[in-house]
C-alpha cells in the first residue's frame, strides 16, 4: 500500500522526503513482520524513483546513526543498492557531501556491531574499490582512528568484477 502511495505522489514525496523516511527507517526494525516487510518495501521504492542525492542525505543522516542496529543495517544494505544501481563512475562523479557520506557510512557499517550491517558494507565497499579515485576519497571521507579499526577488513575487500 506504502510503495502505491509513493509511486503515485513522487513530487510531493520528495518535499517531504525526511518526515517519511524517519519513521519508515524507525519502523524497519519493528517487531511486527509486516510493519518490517512494509516500511521495507516503502524505502526500496524511495530509493527507485527519488534523486539519489537527497535520498542518501536522507538515509545517512536519519538511518546510519540510528541507535537500532537494524536500522542501520537497512540504511546501509539501502546505500549499497544504491551503489550497486548506478555504479562506482556515478559514485565518484557526485557531489563531494554526497560522496563522503557514502564512504563515511560504508565505513561506520564495517566497524559495526550488526553482522549483516558489516556484510552491507563489505558489499558495498566491493562495487567501488576498484575504482581509481577511491583510495583518495576513502583518506579525506574517513577519520584516521576509523580507518586503523577497519584497515584488516578493507584489504580483505576484493573489488567486484562483475558476472
């Protein structure tokens, strides 16, 4: 029912982008299955149909630093499709706010508690190792003492090849 709704009103969703994404990222770690499967269903479809900067200015700000690891588990496993959709170019090629929000909140996810937060992140890492511009941006994005706790795990990274 949630998706239909945004579908059907995107302009009038993106003014009011943060008072629904808030309460939908709050819900996604609800108890009730339904509620999780709804407000799940309701962000994939932000993420579809709205302009990926504002939802990622959105989601890093409202979900990554959530004090619900579910929560951030859903806005980081959020991000990571965004990555995987428009790819490591598109990523590079953004704003710099943007772009260190990203990076920033990969590498939060991987110093996370949530194991399925720290798979997002290493998947998300993956699509955009590779690229020549990431090393640079990881170093400006990501404090030193952020860095020294995930550096095991980002060497671990391979860079995803493609299928």
């Amino acid at each position: 029912m949630a998706t239909k709704d945004i579908s059907a009103n995107i302009i009038f969703v993106v003014g009011e982008l943060e008072e629904i994404a808030g309460p939908l990222l709050h819900r996604t770690a609800d108890t009730n299955k339904f509620l999780r499967a709804d407000a799940n269903a309701a962000l994939d479809v932000m993420c579809e149909n709205l302009p990926m900067n504002r939802v990622i200015f959105v989601i890093t700000s409202r979900g990554c630093t959530h004090q619900n690891s579910v929560v951030r588990a859903t806005a980081i496993r959020l991000i990571t499709e965004l990555v995987k959709k428009h790819g490591a170019d598109k990523i590079f090629q953004m704003n710099k706010d943007i772009r260190d929000k990203i990076i920033l909140a990969g590498a939060n996810s991987l110093a996370d508690g949530s194991l399925e937060a720290r798979s997002h992140g290493k998947e998300m890492f993956s699509y955009i190792c590779g690229h020549p511009h990431f090393h640079k941006n990881l170093l400006e994005a990501v404090p030193q003492n952020t860095l020294r706790h995930i550096a095991k795990t980002l060497n671990s990274i391979k860079p995803f090849t493609g299928t």
